[in-house]
C-alpha cells in the first residue's frame, strides 16, 4: 500500500491584536486513524506579520504541481505585492528585494514562453491554438505592475494591449478564448459580466485612466448585462471591487450592501460562498479541509472591495478584520492557498489590508504550554516581526494552551504533518489504471506500458484543468520517449518528470473516457516491489478527485517470459 503525505494546518488565531491584554485558548491536537506508524510530527509556528509564511515561501506557496503559463503567474505576481508592501511600511531590506527581483526577472522571461505570436498568452503556449482571455489580462497588469522594479518590453505590453482591445465586441463585452481559470466560478447564465470586469480591472491596475474607450465600453457592456439578468455572489463582489478602482462609489456601495446580506458568519469571521447549484461543496477533501478555492476568490474581492474606499471608518476596519481571519485561515502553511487565482487575489487583499493596519512600536509575547510539562515562549517585536519562529511539538496529540499579550498584532498556526495511507475512494471523476505489453527477464529487466482512463461524473459539465500524478514503482523509471510523445501527439497538454512521479496536464475532464498510455522500465534491483499511486484531482476544486493504485506485473520472475 502507497502513502501520502497530508499536511493539515489548523489555525487558531488567524488575527490577534491586543492593546495590553491577554488571551488565553485551549487547542486539541488530534490525528485521523489510518496513519503511517511513527509519520505525525506537530509544530508551532508564530509570526508578527500575516504575510511572513508567504515571504517565506516565493517560490513554494502551493502544495500543487507548477507546470504552465498560469501557474507561472501564481510564483510572479506575489513577489510585487510584497516588494510593494514591504516598501511602503519601511521593511524592505536589500537581501529580501534581491531574491524578490530575482524571482521576478525569471518569472518573467519564463512567461515569455507562453506568449503567441499576437501578444497573447494561454495556458500551455503554443500548444494551444488560441490566447486565453483571463490569462492575457492578468499578465497585463501583472507585467506593468512589475516594471516598477524589472525591465518589461514596451513593445511586448502594446501588442498584448492590442490582442485584448481586438477581441472586445461592439456591445463591449469580450470574447472569451480559452478557458475560464475556474469554472466553478461560471453559473448557469453566461460569464460576460466577470469575465469584462476581470478585463476592465487588468486595464486600470495597469494604469489606464477610466477614460480610455476599451474601459468605458466594457462599463457599458455590463450596465446592460446586469440589468437583463440577476448578478451573482462571485459577479457582486468582482463588480464592487472593479467599481472601486473605477472611482463609482454608488455603485461600490451597492454591490458592498448585497454582499453583506450574504455573507456568512461564524465565529467572529466573514466570508461568502458561491450559490448552491454550482458549488463543488459536500466533497471529501483529497488534500486537508480546506474552503474551496472559487469561495477564497470571492471572498477577496469582496475585502479587496471595502479596503479600497477613500476613508474606512473603525467599524469598516473591523468588518475587514473579520473577512481577513477567515481569509487567514484558509492558508496552509507556507503562506498559499488552495490553487493559483485564489492565491493570487488572497495575496493583494492581505498585503493591502497589512498596509492600511500597519504600526510600529509593537510587543507580543505568546506561551505555549500543555500538562505533559511542556512550556515555550516566543517574543514578536518590529525587528523580528517578518520572521517565521517555529518549534517541534513533543507530542503530536492532546491539549495545549496558547497565551497572548501585548500590543500590536501576532499570528500563530499549529501545523499538523503526517503520512496517511491511500484511501481508495473518488467524488467527482473516475480513474483506473492497468498494465500491458509486459516484458519481464530475469531480475533486473522489466518493461510495461501503464494504461491510464479517466472521466468525470461531478457536478458540472466538465472539470477544470485537471492533474494526473502517477507515482513510480520503486525501482522503475518512466520511459521519457513514450511520454515526449503523448504531449507531442496532444494526448495531454503537457507532462512534468520529477523525481519518483510524472504529472500529465489535462486541459479537462469530461464525461467521455479518455484514454493513454506510456512505458514504464526497471532500471534498478529493489526486493519486495509495493504497489504505487496513481492519483486525478481537479487544479482548482481539489475536493473533486479520484485515487487509484497499480503494481509490478513481474514480480520477482527470474526466469524470461514475455506475454
């Protein structure tokens, strides 16, 4: 039986701040039944700033696969919010803005490859017949956020400029090529509205002034649109935050109104979820529980919304503090979230709400202690507030006692590691795994193809971009021609070799099998073989996911036979 690592991070106070008093909270650490004998390890982490983990972590924010032009947006763009950040509060330093510009001047010509030759981009590049829409326009404005720090080609940025002001229609809607990043995020209507907002926003986070024309005909596209149909959670919050950067404060104020009678509240936070008829939830997590990425999404857009009005009263203040607890905590712990978009927008919510509530002179002290005689401090201040403070837990079950005091704000995240065995169960797709074409000899010489069909029988039309981790047998190596070919033959949009797994890309899933097959070769003597993973989950709902297992049909012949 194959294992996997879970990591599951349960975050007690997402945002504590305190003008001299103290806080004291029980936590219950406790562990699933199905282990990995001697696996679990604990952690606490403590830091003084809620964007530490991410500062941390550039370059690892997602515990998911990188392997497109998407994701590569998701490692470029937080490297501006927090140069931006850490600028504006006095904190940057040269060792953090150098790494951070390194990241960007990489990420940037490796974006470059997923360029088409009218100044478009799309998920896998030239591998895709068209520029996808969503994409081009965050890469817009994330390139002339970046210039600021990085060289970006003028000329590059006009004809990206060009391509998105082409595909804009008389009625000053746009044309959606590709696909929508999430389609959880599409309702039953058309996705006109968020996709001109999501548009029009790229345009003035970019700079253009509200004048220019491609803006205002993407205004009135979705005036006529919002007044045919009803507008949805994911579109109000888009609308009011796009109508915040627009300067239409009735407008805003409207959207952040009907937002409100929305909102969900629990436990001192705020956040929304999308309507039920397209919600992926109900699920059982493939990863930890976790809030859906489409619902992070939304929830940002609508803090981004609130945090971006002229003058924010102290009840204001404290309404987004509310959305930023639940927002904190749905991060794991290297400071991203559950897929690449929500990560992103995640990011520039609370790196703006970090700015706006940002002081100096701040002292924490927090406690750590349980009945096992077990007791630890940590001390925040401003010159280590940027600082992950981390310490191994003796056990990994029981009850602790955190004690907060001070003044300012801390953040502190329990952090439970562990290996679990392979649950066998899907929700939301269909996967089986066989081999063919065996050829064993002796020991040491073993071949076969590995035949992979999935199809997808979740809630929606389709799935997302989907991932197919295949997990090697100890002892076995992909044959990388066979795999070459698969992307070359469109089979998969593209394929990723590291370490002991291959990942396959897929553009989606749906309810017609798909079918292929690559060569997998011995090339080292390991005794007692274990059958290994083969895991399907959907890029953006991971609730939706599929797991499976295959073993050596060899075994330990020594003797040839072919068959």
């Amino acid at each position: 039986m194959d294992f996997k690592i879970y990591e599951r991070s349960e975050l007690i106070f997402s945002l504590c701040c305190f003008l001299g008093s103290t806080v004291s909270q029980p936590v219950v650490l406790t562990l699933p039944d199905n282990l990995v004998k001697d696996s679990p390890r604990a952690y606490w982490s403590v830091l003084g700033d809620l964007l530490g983990s991410a500062m941390q972590n550039l370059q690892n924010l997602l515990h998911l696969p990188f392997g497109c032009g998407e994701q590569n947006m998701a490692l470029f763009t937080p490297n501006i919010y927090i140069l931006d950040y850490l600028s504006q509060t006095q904190q940057l330093t040269e060792e953090i803005k150098s790494k951070a510009i390194g990241y960007l001047t990489a990420g940037y010509q490796r974006q470059l490859s997923y360029k088409h030759l009218d100044g478009s981009y799309s998920t896998f590049g030239h591998k895709d017949q068209h520029g996808h829409t969503w994409l081009t326009a965050f890469v817009y404005k994330s390139f002339a956020q970046a210039k600021r720090y990085i060289y970006i080609d003028d000329k590059v940025q006009s004809q990206t400029l060009i391509w998105l002001s082409n595909i804009q229609k008389p009625d000053g809607c746009f044309l959606n090529f590709g696909k929508v990043f999430n389609n959880a995020l599409k309702g039953k209507e058309d996705d006109d509205i968020s996709l001109t907002a999501y548009v029009i926003s790229a345009l003035l986070e970019a700079g253009h002034p509200v004048s220019f024309t491609v803006i205002q005909k993407g205004l009135q596209c979705i005036e006529t649109i919002s007044r045919e149909r009803a507008v949805t959670t994911y579109e109000q919050a888009l609308l009011a935050y796009t109508y915040s950067l627009v300067g239409y404060e009735d407008k805003r104020e409207f959207f952040l109104s009907e937002l409100s009678k929305k909102a969900k509240k629990e436990g001192g936070s705020v956040y929304w979820e999308l309507e039920e008829w397209f919600s992926t939830k109900g699920s059982s997590s493939f990863y930890y529980h976790q809030a859906s990425s489409a619902d992070v999404e939304m929830t940002c857009y609508g803090l981004l919304a609130l945090l971006s009005k002229p003058r924010l009263t102290s009840e204001e203040l404290s309404y987004a503090s509310q959305i930023v607890r639940w927002v904190a905590k749905q991060q794991n712990s290297r400071g991203g979230f559950s897929s690449t978009k929500d990560t992103i927008v995640a990011l520039q919510a609370l790196t703006l709400f970090q700015r706006l509530t940002f002081s100096k002179s701040r002292q924490n002290s927090v406690q750590i202690f349980s009945d096992q005689a077990f007791n630890t401090a940590f001390q925040v201040n401003d010159k280590n507030r940027l600082l992950l403070q981390q310490i191994l837990l003796p056990t990994t079950k029981g009850k602790y006692m955190v004690e907060v005091s001070g003044n300012g704000c801390v953040y502190v995240q329990p952090t439970l590691r562990y290996n679990i065995l392979l649950p066998k169960k899907s929700s939301g797709f269909s996967l089986s795994v066989y081999t063919a074409n065996v050829f064993c000899r002796g020991l040491f010489d073993a071949k076969f193809d590995l035949v992979v069909s999935a199809s997808y029988y979740g809630k929606r039309n389709s799935s997302n971009m989907a991932i197919i981790d295949v997990k090697m047998l100890s002892g076995f190596v992909p044959d990388r021609p066979s795999v070459k070919k698969l992307q070359e033959d469109g089979k998969v949009q593209r394929v990723e070799i590291k370490t002991t797994h291959v990942f396959f890309y897929l553009e989606n899933v749906t309810q017609k099998e798909i079918q292929f097959s690559f060569s997998v070769k011995q090339d080292a003597l390991v005794s007692n073989i274990k059958p290994a993973s083969v895991q399907l989950y959907d890029y953006y709902e991971t609730d939706e996911f599929a797991l499976t297992e295959y073993s050596t049909p060899c075994g330990q012949m020594s003797f040839e036979t072919s068959f």
